[in-house]
C-alpha cells in the first residue's frame, strides 16, 4: 500500500494531497510524463494481479488500465496518468477491501442465530 | 475543475439550476449514482426501497457537508449500511459528488 | 448417509437461517423458498406458474436424456459412473471427496465420468453440459437435500460461508447483504429472494438469458453486478460456494430445471 503511494507521488513529481486512508478518489490533475504514466500504469497492472489472485478484483481496474493505455496510445499523456492513477486507487482499495473482509465477514451472519453468542 | 472555475463568475439561479439539474442527472443514471435502485426520490418510476425516501433532505441534513459525508462514505455513519460508497471507492468523481449533494439538497 | 453427517455448526448455520426467514416471512412457508423471489411477490408468482405449464426448456431436458444415454466410445455412458445409474441423485450433489479433497459439483462429476471413460471433458460454459445436468435434476424432482458435511471438509465448507457473507466489488456488496439483509426489499423494481431456496431449481431457464444456465452463470451474474471480476465456472471458491448454499437449503425440495426472469 505504501509502496504504491510513494510510486505515485515519485511519478506525479508534484504535491499530492495524502489522506489517511487509502480511497479511490478521483485523482488531482498533474503535468504528466510518458515514464512516470508507465510506471503508473505497471503498477496498477501488478496490483490487479494481486487483486485477482485474491479472488477481490474490481471490473473498473482493467477498465481503466485499458483506457489508459488508449490514450497513452493516442498521445493523450495527462489523459492517460488520469485513468491509471484512478486504476491504481481502485486497484489498492480492491485489496484493501479483502484485507478488511477477511476481519469482518462473520460479523454478518443472521442476527437471529444462536450459535453467534459463543464466540 | 477547470469547467467549475471558470463558471464561477457567471455566478446566479441559472448556474445553481444548472447544477442541480446535473445532480439529478447522476441520481437517476443507472451507471453513475443509480440512486433510485433503493431510495425513493421525488419524480422516480418504480424506485427501490432498500433505502429510506430521500424526503426533507435540507431539514435532516442543514449541514451540507454531512450530506456531502452519507454518500462519500456512507459506512463511516452505519458499518453495515446497504448503501455503496461511492467517494471512498471511487464509483463516482468528487465533482460529480458535488453536483449530487446541490441536487439531494433540494429534496 | 443423512443428516449425521452434517457437522454440528453447518447443521447450526443452517437452522440459524431457516429461523431467520421463518421470523422475516411469517407467512411464506419454507417449501415456499424453493420458487425464489416468486415465493414473495404473489402478483408475479401467477405469470410464472403459467409459464411453467407450458416450460421452455422441455427440449432441453429431451436433448439431455439423448446425451446421457448416448455410449462412449469405449462402449460404457454415464449410468455407469454414478449411483442409481444416475437417475435421482441430484439431492446429494455437490459433495465433498474425502479423496481429492474437493467439492466435487454435478458438472464436475460428469467430466470425470467422461474422463474416466477416455472422452474430453465438456466446456463448463456449453450447451451440453447443462443440457445433461438438466436431464439429471429432473429426473431429481421431489427429492430432497440431503448435503453431509463430513469430517475434513470443514474448511471447504467455511471458505464457501465466508465467500457468502463478504463484501466485493466496487459497490462492496456481500451475497448476505441483498439475499438475507434486504431480503424481500424492491432493488428496483425487483424483489430480492432469500438465500434458502436459491440452489434448488438448477440449471434455470432465464428470460434474460433465453436458455438453460447452471448456478455458477448465475453467481458470474451477481458478482460482476457488483463490480467485481466473476470467477470461473467451476472454480475452487465457486464450488464451496455452491456447497455452502446448498447445506442452506438441506431440507428443501429440489424442484429443477425451473423458469426465472
């Protein structure tokens, strides 16, 4: 997770606000550069692998990485870090959310249920 | 953004219309806010009841930024709430949150 | 074979569920699950009937008993492979095998048949499998569940519960969360069917679809609905999902293939 926020800001060259909860905000504009989208791009790619391997992925991920690579394509660089830094985020809170779950699944089942009370 | 920025000037009833009229857009839009799945809203056609109606919504939310928080992040109020994150998780835009929150405001 | 062999806390699980719709639904009677949301919206559930008068996939279950009974080329067919020569079994499956330690579904045990004869398995997407599939629940009617939980597969069985109760895609929704939670409540113009029920009526004719599926398209379904990636029909965690909704519906009266939306 940490990883991938260093990586951002390093590509993004620039200030970046940084909440204390990863989220998949919509990204600030930024000048961007074909590497740092590249890398941006990489990455998001690794972290949906992860996701996958996790049976957690999102739809929107491989969305967005594919438009991003479109428009990195067509030569729209600043078009293209937009959609993969968004690929990246929603790549992370994919993860994030399986991390999560894996904590607090059992807190759903029916309220009914006597076997609940032991623990 | 920059749409935003620039519009401020033009500044009046209109804009503020514009805006809400765009917030609606996005409630009723089963691929942006898809709000009418569970909330009942004022002019919806066969709308969901998973949610309460979006009734008063100025009474019970007179600050805007708690509004603005239930559909950021509707689990910070209610972990198990039914309702989709759709700032934290990125389903739609903070612009598009914005024009939401103009709209649900006028409910 | 029966219910001894179900684990105390799957048998707990299940019982815990049933009370739960019981106080959800008053006036829906348990059986009454096994027609889905058709259980909780009397208007609908009278077209449906109808429809199942005159049922649209009646040929299918024709092309499925010509399939089944179709030899292999090594002489042996189906039959062969299964108990009661396959016929009424459905209310067993899926099941846990002790062996290879997997839960083996009905689609799965068919391509092992195949297989164990020599013959290509069957794509888990196709028409054929579905249509066989279909034959043999069929021929499974008025039986009911009977699923055992045995010792070791246990973990099977909690992956497939934990699966149910977690929360996934982009709109972060757990299984539990629309089919148990919201239960009974309009998702749009859609009522939402309960978890018990959900595995009895497979493979279902879907409108939408405008053929037979198994379980497993469906599951796609509600996953990608979600925002999620859908997993592979027949895949590890589809499977103990399966197995884990049909400990569910232990009890219930298989009443399959069936017509939905």
């Amino acid at each position: 997770m940490r990883m991938a926020w260093l990586l951002l800001i390093l590509a993004c060259a620039g200030p970046m606000e940084i909440s204390g909860s990863a989220d998949a905000r919509t990204p600030e504009a930024h000048v961007a550069h074909n590497e740092s989208v590249q890398t941006v791009i990489q990455t998001a790619r690794q972290k949906f692998q992860q996701a996958l391997k996790l049976d957690y992925a999102w739809r929107v991920t491989a969305d967005l990485i594919s438009e991003a690579e479109k428009r990195m394509a067509a030569g729209d660089t600043q078009g293209a870090h937009d959609a993969a830094t968004r690929a990246l985020l929603s790549a992370e809170a994919s993860i994030l959310q399986a991390e999560h779950e894996s904590r607090v699944w059992r807190e759903r089942l029916p309220k009914t249920a006597t076997s609940n009370v032991k623990k | 953004m920059v749409l935003l920025a620039a519009s401020v000037h033009e500044s009046g009833f209109a804009q503020t219309e514009g805006r809400v009229q765009k917030g609606r857009e996005i409630a009723f839009d089963r691929n942006k806010g898809n709000c009418l799945a569970c909330h009942w809203v004022k002019g919806a056609e066969l709308p969901g009841e998973v949610g309460p109606p979006l009734v008063a919504m100025g009474v019970r939310f007179p600050e805007r930024a708690a509004l603005r928080d239930q559909i950021w992040d509707a689990s910070r109020r209610n972990p198990e709430t039914l309702m989709p994150p759709y700032g934290r998780h990125g389903i739609l835009t903070e612009l598009e949150i914005d024009l939401l929150v103009d709209f649900v405001h006028t409910l | 074979m029966s219910g001894d062999a179900v684990s105390g806390d799957a048998r707990q699980d299940r019982d815990d569920l049933v009370a739960f719709f019981a106080k959800r639904f008053p006036d829906v009677e348990f059986s009454d699950h096994a027609n889905g949301a058709y259980a909780l919206d009397e208007a609908k559930a009278r077209q449906w009937r109808e429809i199942e008068d005159f049922p649209p996939y009646e040929p299918m279950i024709d092309e499925g008993e010509r399939l089944f009974n179709t030899a292999f080329s090594n002489g042996s067919g189906y039959a062969a492979c299964f108990e009661h020569e396959g016929i009424g079994i459905k209310q067993r499956y899926p099941r846990f095998d002790p062996d290879t330690r997997q839960v083996v579904t009905l689609e799965l045990a068919v391509n092992h048949c195949r297989e164990l004869n020599g013959e290509s398995p069957l794509s888990y997407t196709g028409e054929a499998i579905t249509a066989i599939t279909a034959y043999m629940a069929f021929t499974s009617r008025g039986q009911k569940f009977d699923i055992s939980v045995p010792e070791g597969a246990e973990s099977a069985f909690n992956q497939g519960k934990q699966f149910y109760y977690s929360r996934r895609g982009q709109l972060n929704f757990a299984c539990s969360n629309c089919h148990l939670d919201a239960a009974g409540l309009r998702l749009r113009a859609e009522i939402l069917s309960a978890t018990i029920g959900h595995a009895t009526h497979w493979p279902a004719y879907r409108f939408k679809w405008q053929e037979l599926g198994g379980i497993h398209r469906r599951f796609a379904e509600c996953n990608e609905q979600v925002g999620a990636v859908a997993l592979d029909h027949q895949s590890e965690a589809y499977r103990n999902l399966e197995y884990f909704m049909t400990v569910m519906n232990n009890g219930m009266t298989l009443n399959g293939p069936s017509t939905r939306k």
